[in-house]
C-alpha cells in the first residue's frame, strides 16, 4: 500500500468513527444523560411563608373497594406559594404573564449555577451581589443569553427545618420580622435585567428576596421584566455550573400568580 | 496532485464537514426544536369526576399594598384526579408506586402516538384494542422499548364541554352511570404489559379505562406494572406518530395517589 492510500485508508477510519458516534448522539438525543430532581415532597411539614395557608392533604378513599380492588385517592389545598414553587411575573408586577402564560421556552433552557455557600454559612442574611455575578463571570465568561441563572446559597441543606430554614417556625402576620434567610440584592437583580438577557432565575430558599426583605424589590425588578423566579429548589449542589438544562413545569393555575413547580434539571451525556 | 492526494483532501473535507455538523447539533442539544404544552389550564370549568371535589382558586390578596406596589397571591384546592393529571400506580394498586416515587426516568423519553379518531368518531363508546396496537406497528415497527405511548382519540376538542367530553356534567355518585368517552381495553392493557416494555401511557379523555367502566381493569393491570397514566391530555393532535420527546412532571405530592401534570412535547430539530 502506498503512503497516499494509507493516509486515504486512515482519514475514512476516522471519518467512519466520527459519523458513527454522531449518529450514536443524534439517536440518544434529546434524552442521552441524567436527570436530577430539584423539587421538594409536598406535605404536611412542607415550609410556608408564615402568613401562608400550608399543604394539606385529605383522604377521599383507601383500601378495598366493594368491587375487590385495592383504591386510593386523596384531595389537597395549598397556597401557591409555598414548597419548591414558581413566582409568576404578575405577582409583583401588575399586567405582567400569570403562571399560564409564561412561555415553554422560558421555563426550558441551559442553566448556570451561582455559589455563593462560603459567603452565606459567614452570614446567613447575605445578598447576592453584582461582584458575585462579575466574579462567575471572570472565571466562566459572560453570562450567555437565554440562561437560567441558579443561585446556590447552600440553604437547601436545613430543609424542611423551619427555623433553620425560614429563621421561624412560628405561623402569622408578626413571625414575617423573624425571617432570616439569604437572597439576591436588588442592585444585582438590576445589573441583571439592565446587562444580561436572562429566562428565568432560581434560589434554594423561601424567596428571591432575602429574608429581612420588606420591599421584595428584586422581585419587582424581575418580574416587571416578566423573569420568573424558581424558590426553594432542591438538589442545587448537584448540579455542575454550567452545561445543565433546565425543565420547569409548573401547575397550569388560570390566572395564577405563581403555583406548585416541579423542575428537573438534565445532565446531558458527555 | 496525483489522484491518491486529490481523494485524501476530499475525504479530510468529508470527515470536518461531518465533524462541524455534529459539533453543532451537540451544542444545540438537547433543546434545539419545539417545545408543545399538552397541559390544560386549571379553573372553576375544568372537568372533573362526578364525584370528585373540583378546582378552586381562592384570592389571598389583589391590588396595592401599603407599601405602594402591586401584589397578588391566590390559594386553591382541588381532587388529585381532575384536569391534566397523572394517575400513580397506587392508586390501583395497593403498594406499588406513589406519584412522588415514580422516577423521572419513567417520566420522560421517546414518544409514539396511536390515533383511533376515526373508530372514535363513530362510537364514542370505543375501546382502543389489540387490533390497533398490531395496525400500528405494521405501519411503524414494534414499539420501542421505554416507549411512552399516548392514545389519541379525538376527544380534545370536547374540552371543556363537560356533557360532551365526560357525557354528564352532574355531580355526584349517580352521574357516574352517565359518563360516555373512549378509553384503552383492559385486552390490550394486558397485551401491552406481556408483550411490550413501556414507561407510561396517556390518553385525551377523562380516564385510560372508558367511560362505561365499573371495574377500572386497565388501570389495575397497568398499574400492577407501575407504569402510570397521563390523562386528560390536550394538544394530542399537535404530535407526530413517532419521535416527539415527553416530559411529564407531576406535582410532587409526599404519598401521592396522583395529582395535577405539566406535561409538554419535545419535537428535535430535523
């Protein structure tokens, strides 16, 4: 054989190899990888904010019906906005998408995560800042366009514990000045919209503002920008900072501000 | 430049064509295409079972608050068996899997759409059976294993018409002699189950075992195997026969026998 026609014999080898692993991916996709669950269990213990009307569930039927066969069914009540949830943008902004309306394509997408537990296990009432999203930025690049932008605050390890987790477990107007939990600043709710084109943001806590929040301004600075905000997500540390997509279906509430989430975020195979 | 050389270049440009395009199909992956809702809205008309409580969303609060800026937050109650929703295995079927303990793994993956319009449209009445299934796959192949089937029977555009789309819109114990819709033969639920390897299975009528049914056999057999049934799905009609991606994410209820299901189609890129 000629050194030509080695070469040749090689370069359709290679070719061969590269077309058929493409394929292979092409077949798999888009579900070759992993799925990683970031909702909680709805129940009785679920964490609400403390002037909310918790999970409950009652039981219609369970056990043998007079047809011989094992049924159970049960019904429930919550308050939208409590568990692993969505805040629709019209929750805080007058006019804006209620949970209904927020696009399939908002709610789907590649997300980046922001760490920000060494900052928050010094001082659980910290804010997320424009310096943190500067710095993500240095060491991974610019935030891409269409993100869904993750907060980790490492919150997510005190669940369901509520005074752990919310900074109370008491219920009532008076127990919201006992919250403590971290968020994002408004500033940098700010430098979002105004600098970045993001779909959606998440945080493992009660609330995208922090806990001592009494003017919940970078919920009104997303939403009047119809960004959502995904709370009290779980599993946020098992995710990689970037390179996961995000799945966000929420219940189809009619003209809800906000509604029960179930997310899951997809690890793609390598 | 000798003919051996001429065919090494053409074949380097082969191999980084292909290289190129699949490079850019994997960083488009997995959600280069279309997303389609197959999840209807929940309001105060959603159709429910005769005997089941309905949807209820309640006002917490709706306008300006003292604080100068517009807030709005609702509560609501409803059956875990109403809407867009997902039966768990346990509920027929004593042990076997709750809604929050069906894996996302069942959840998601390749779709096949098995359309019974016509024999629907002259029997409402119709039982999809053995038949149907054997039609399918002289037309399309076997089903693939994991496959997640989804039976389209036309009833869609009956929604949220209660008499059309359940055949009564009485409440109560003495409606359910009234219900009238299409639904899967326990014959072929049980073909399915010995013959095939399926995820889960959804229909776009009020229930997998027709409205006739007194004994919910389809539903035993099915969810003996834990595979779970999606119904009252919407935009059935939307989908292709084969290669449409589901993910179906249910409300995470802790002990769950079912509850409210965001479940949308994915359709890839060509």
């Amino acid at each position: 054989m000629t050194h030509s026609k080695t070469t040749s014999v090689l370069l359709l080898f290679v070719c061969l190899t590269v077309f058929y692993s493409c394929a292979k991916e092409k077949n798999n996709a888009p579900f070759g990888g992993t799925w990683i669950d970031l909702s909680y269990t709805y129940d009785a213990q679920t964490p609400y904010w403390p002037t909310a009307e918790g999970f409950q569930l009652d039981t219609v039927f369970e056990g043998m019906t007079e047809g011989g066969y094992y049924y159970s069914a049960f019904q429930f009540q919550s308050a939208e906005h409590g568990g692993t949830h969505i805040d629709a943008p019209i929750h805080f902004a007058q006019g804006k998408q209620t949970v209904d309306e927020i696009p399939l394509e908002n709610l789907t997408g590649e997300a980046i995560v922001i760490d920000v537990t060494d900052s928050v296990s010094d001082y659980i009432d910290y804010q997320i800042n424009v310096n943190d999203f500067e710095n993500w930025e240095k060491k991974n690049g610019t935030i891409k366009e269409d993100a869904i932008v993750l907060l980790r605050t490492g919150f997510g390890k005190f669940w369901p514990d509520k005074k752990k987790y919310l900074g109370t477990d008491q219920k009532g107007p008076a127990a919201v000045a006992l919250l403590h939990f971290p968020g994002l600043n408004p500033d940098a709710a700010q430098w979002l919209v105004d600098n970045r084109s993001i779909k959606a943001i998440g945080i493992d806590t009660p609330s995208i503002d922090y806990g001592r929040s009494s003017t919940f301004k970078s919920h009104r600075i997303l939403f009047e920008k119809n960004i959502p905000a995904f709370e009290n997500l779980a599993n946020l540390d098992s995710l990689p900072t970037s390179g996961s997509y995000i799945v966000a279906l929420p219940m189809k509430i009619k003209g809800g501000s906000g509604g029960p989430l179930r997310i899951a975020a997809f690890l793609p195979e390598k």
